[in-house]
C-alpha cells in the first residue's frame, strides 16, 4: 500500500500522515544553531527556512534535560520557560504554510562540548560546562571528549519521563511533529549500539535489552503527544563498523517501532565511532531508507547530500524515502523549495509578499490548517501519571 502510492508521488505532492498534511515533502534536517542561551531560541532561529516553503521545518536537535545539550548554546525545552518563545516561532513557521516539526534529543557521552566553531572537545566548567554527563557505559567517546557515568536505571527513568514532559511542551508550543533523536552517537544511539552500550543489565547486551531505553523513551512521548499528530524518529541505519549497530537491526527496530505508534524513520547514519570510515558521496544514505521502507513497512525519510531537485525527485517518485530531508543545502540556499518546484516544473506555493517575482502558475500561501488536530491538542492536557518526575514506570 504504501509503497504503491509513493511510485505516483512527486517530490512536490502534499504528504498526510495521521491528520496532518504537509505542502510538499521537502523537510529541513535538523540542524545545531549553538546559538541559544538557556536554552532558549531567539530570532536566528528557522524562520528563513519557512519562507523558503519547505513542508516541514524541524528545529535542531532540542535537549530535554540541560544535562543533556552538546554544547552549552544547544536549544533546549527543560522546562516551560522555553514554551513561549518557542510559539512565536512556530506560529511564524504555520503562518508560512510548513509544519513546524521539534526534535527531542539528549546528547550522552558527547554532551558539554564545545560548539564547532569554538575547537573539540569537553568544555571545561568554568566555560559553562557541566559534570553529569551521562551514558549507558561509563566509555568516553574520544579521550578528548568528557568521561561519562553510567546511567543507573532510576537515572534512565528520569530521561525518559523527561522526553516525555519535553514532548507535552512541544504541543503547548504548538509544534505538530516530534522527531526522537535516536542517531549519530548521541544517548540513545549510544544505547542501541554494542560498541557504546556494554551494559550487564536488560538495558545492555541482546537486540532486545539495548532498544529498550528507546522503546520506553517512544512509549513515553506517544502517551503524551496526541495521537493525531506524527511522531518520527531519526536513527543511524549503521555504524559503519564491523560489530556495531547495523542495516538489519535497524530493519528490526522499525518494525518495533511501527508497531508503538512510530510514522516516520529518517534514516541517517554514523556518529557512534571518531573514526569510522563511510563513503560519503550523492545520496549515500538512502539506500537505507529504501531497504527499511521497504522491509519494515513504515514511511521513511532520506538524508544526506542531496542537493538537486533532479535526485530529490528521483528518490521521492522511485519509491525509496517518503520524504527529502536536506540540510546543508538548505543553509546555501533556504528557498530551495521555490527553485527546485520551477526546475521540476512543479507547483509550490509563494509568500505572497513574493508573488511578484513567482513563476506565473504559482499560488499564494495558505496557514497550516490547525484546527484540523486543534480538539486533539485540547484534550491532551497532562503528562501521564506514569511520566511525571516521581511516579515510578
Ligand atoms: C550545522 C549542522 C548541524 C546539524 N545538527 C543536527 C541536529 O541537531 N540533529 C540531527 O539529527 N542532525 C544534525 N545535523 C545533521 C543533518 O541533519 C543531516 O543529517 C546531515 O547534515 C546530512 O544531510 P546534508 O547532506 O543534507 O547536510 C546537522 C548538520 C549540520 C550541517
């Protein structure tokens, strides 16, 4: 079924999943600003990208606990503070007529360290950095990088009630997809992969004990985003190591996931090793979006360098990914959307503010509907009893 109707799409045709639509299925890939403080977004944060007509626009990766940022200017949602000044900017995404999508993240072993432009490594405290980093193994990942502690399961408890009041704020901010981070080396990666989780317990060890944290941390956050609305989940498809996390785990574990209520997998990969070697070149991630759309029944989302409409339309019309999710390119070039609908000839809607220098067929855009899911983000007004801070799982 869904592979029959994805032979017909075009990289332009309008995507529902659960009761949402999204214009088109050109998706911004997260993407680190380093440019927050407390967590906090501010005006550099997504609005060019909008404008520029995407169908969703996700933020970076946004920590659920402080502890749990890459670096000490990673945006963040801890607590309801971040709720307000995150609204303004998805109510600025809507209005443009992309979904405005959140990706929940804790950063592990690779939490407090430094931004890129500011050299490698861990941040020492005096420069803002912090000591509880966390992992499930007390391994750093490179000698540079902090030496973690290993989580205890009442510290793998509080994460996972975290994710899940991070995922209540996002719908109190009024953002319509979750996306888990569950890839490039970060805490739950870090779980899934034997290289990072060597764990004694049933969170480490067998396929089923090291998915664990990231079943419950997905378990958590559906109970608590409304069923109406998609909820993604990023994965590294491989470590590109021998005896790492691999294509045919992550096969697996999409076919677990689809069945906790799982819409997406946007399938990256990497991150888990310094020094694995991939072969990076046009594409070279979506054959794992083709082999776990295909094996596991679920959408999926391609990622990594892709860069022109030509191969973006060939992915989305072939059947391999559901949905482009471009990053890099779109900080060259944040209309994307609007060059690459006129080079395929096909229609994508226009600012009107811009429509004067729109190509003749274009038409103006419309606001996301939100009151398509406006009753069921009404009616999810708590976190489950079972996530709040002190209950017990
Ligand atoms: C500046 C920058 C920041 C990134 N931050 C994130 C992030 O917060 N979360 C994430 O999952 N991936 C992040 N990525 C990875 C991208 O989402 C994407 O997977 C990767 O860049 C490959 O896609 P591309 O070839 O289109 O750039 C980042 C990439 C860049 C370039």
């Amino acid at each position: 079924m869904l592979r029959e109707s994805a032979r017909m799409a075009h990289l332009f045709d309008p995507l529902t999943i659960r009761d949402l639509e999204f214009a088109n299925r050109v998706f911004v890939s997260p993407m680190c600003q380093y440019s927050s403080t407390d967590g906090l977004p501010n005006d550099w944060h997504l609005g060019t990208r909008a404008v520029g007509g995407a169908g969703l626009v996700m933020t970076e990766a946004t920590a659920v606990l402080p502890e749990g940022r890459i670096s000490p200017q990673d945006l963040g949602i801890w607590s309801d503070d971040h709720v307000e000044p995150l609204r303004r900017i998805v109510r600025f995404i809507h209005e443009q007529g992309s979904v405005a999508g959140l990706q929940l993240a804790h950063a592990g072993r690779k939490a407090s360290t430094r931004r890129p432009w500011e050299g490698h490594g861990a941040v020492p405290e005096s420069e803002g950095g912090w000591k509880n980093v966390m992992a499930p193994s007390a391994i750093p990942f490179t000698e540079s990088y902090p030496m973690p502690q290993a989580l205890t399961r009442d510290g793998i408890r509080e994460i996972v009630a975290a994710f899940a009041a991070a995922a209540r704020r996002a719908c109190d901010a009024g953002f319509r997809v979750i996306e888990i981070h569950g890839a490039h080396g970060y805490l739950i990666h870090e779980f899934l992969s034997p290289l990072s989780n060597q764990r004694h317990d049933d969170y480490g060890g067998s396929f089923e004990n090291r998915t664990r944290m990231l079943r419950e941390v997905v378990q958590a956050v559906r109970e608590s985003w409304p069923k109406s609305a998609p909820l993604f989940v990023r994965i590294s498809a491989t470590d590109w190591v021998e005896g790492g996390w691999d294509l045919e785990q992550s096969i697996a574990l999409a076919r677990e996931l689809t069945q906790l209520g799982v819409d997406m997998i946007d399938c990256s990969s990497g991150g888990s090793l310094p020094h694995a070697k991939f072969p990076v070149g046009a594409g070279y991630q979506t054959p794992f979006a083709q082999r776990i759309r295909e094996e596991a029944d679920i959408l999926t989302g391609a990622v990594g360098m892709i860069t022109s409409p030509a191969q973006a339309e060939h992915i989305i019309n072939t059947g391999q990914a559901d949905a482009i999710l471009m990053a890099r390119e779109f900080l060259r070039e944040p209309y994307w959307p609007l060059s690459a609908a006129r080079e395929l000839r096909q229609s994508v809607s226009w600012p009107v503010q811009y429509l004067r220098a729109a190509p003749g067929d274009a038409h103006a855009r419309v606001p996301v509907d939100l009151d398509r899911l406006k009753s069921c983000f009404e009616e999810q007004h708590a976190i489950p009893e079972r996530y709040s801070s002190n209950s017990v799982l």
